[in-house]
C-alpha cells in the first residue's frame, strides 16, 4: 500500500500517486517525512538555504514567502510573520501571503485572534477560489464563539462554523 503524502507547505493531505497539492501546487512528501525525525534535517537546511537566499534577492517576494512557510513548519510562527511581512510590502496583493498571515497569526496569537479572519478574508478578495482560506474564516469564527460567553447557542453555532470549515475544505492542517 502506498504511503499517505502531506502537504509540506499547507498541511493538506494528499494522493501519493500526485505529485502536487491540490490546494496550493506544493510537491507533496509521504506523511512519514513530514512526521519529524529524520526531515526535520532537511527542514533546516531548507530554512538556511532560504534565508540565504532571501538577504541575497530581498526585492523578491517568493524567496520570502517560501522561508515563512519552512519557519511555520518549524513551528517558528513570528519569524514566519516577519518573512511575511516583507514579502506583502513587495506584492500586496497575493493571496497566498495573506493565506500564510492568517495561518502564522493563528498559530501565534490563537484562532480566536480577529486578525485570523481578517487576512483569510485579504486572501479570499483576492483569490475567491482559495477555499483553505475561506476555510480559516470560519474555523476563526468558531474559535471566538467558543471563547465568547459559554452560553448553549454560542457554542451551537460554533459548532456549525466548525463544520463548514471541513466542508468548505477537509484537508486543513486544522480543522
């Protein structure tokens, strides 16, 4: 039986028998690599490689946006906004920055944090296809309604913003 394969970009979940993520045309890695362990080598070396190669280029925004992701994957989720960062003041305007706002920022500051769903948001107006950032609007939303007073309709809610999150998209690395 083949290997699952994981999304190292986005934490999507993935066919091995295709190469690419179908959320956001990442090359996938079995689940057994992005597990830790023996990658996580390999992640670092990444990391230095980028980092590297972004002092090098700072003019370019993908060399940014391809370090914030290998430091969200470390789990270096303020190092990955800072990368970021600079990567929006170059192309404001790519959705998939904005996707990664939204994911470091939850991971940072928490899913209830408004600016989780404000930059899901930035990313949807610019993509509205983007579904795993439609997806983080509404796991955000969730998030708060829980974290609001714990009243029985709050939580009810919250639940059904739950649940259309993994409609909206099953494979997010947090639904």
């Amino acid at each position: 039986m083949a290997d699952e394969c994981v999304c190292p970009a986005c934490g999507a979940g993935g066919n091995p028998e295709i190469d690419k993520c179908e959320y956001c045309g990442s090359p996938l890695k079995p689940s057994s690599v992005w597990a830790g362990g023996a990658d996580e080598a390999g992640l670092f070396r990444e990391l230095t490689q980028l980092e590297v190669k972004a002092t090098k280029q700072p003019n370019n925004a993908k060399n940014f946006l391809q370090l914030a992701q290998t430091q969200f994957r470390l789990g270096r989720y303020s190092q990955a906004a800072e990368s970021l960062d600079k990567a929006a003041k170059i192309v404001p305007d790519n959705a998939d920055i904005w996707y990664w706002f939204s994911c470091a920022s939850a991971m940072k500051s928490g899913w209830g944090n408004t600016a989780v769903e404000d930059y899901a948001r930035r990313a949807c107006s610019l993509n509205p296809k983007m579904t795993q950032a439609e997806s983080v609007i509404y796991l955000s939303r969730g998030a708060r309604q829980c974290l609001a007073t714990r009243s029985a309709e709050n939580l009810l809610s919250a639940i059904e913003n739950f649940k259309k999150a993994v409609t909206i998209n099953p494979a997010n690395f947090a639904a």
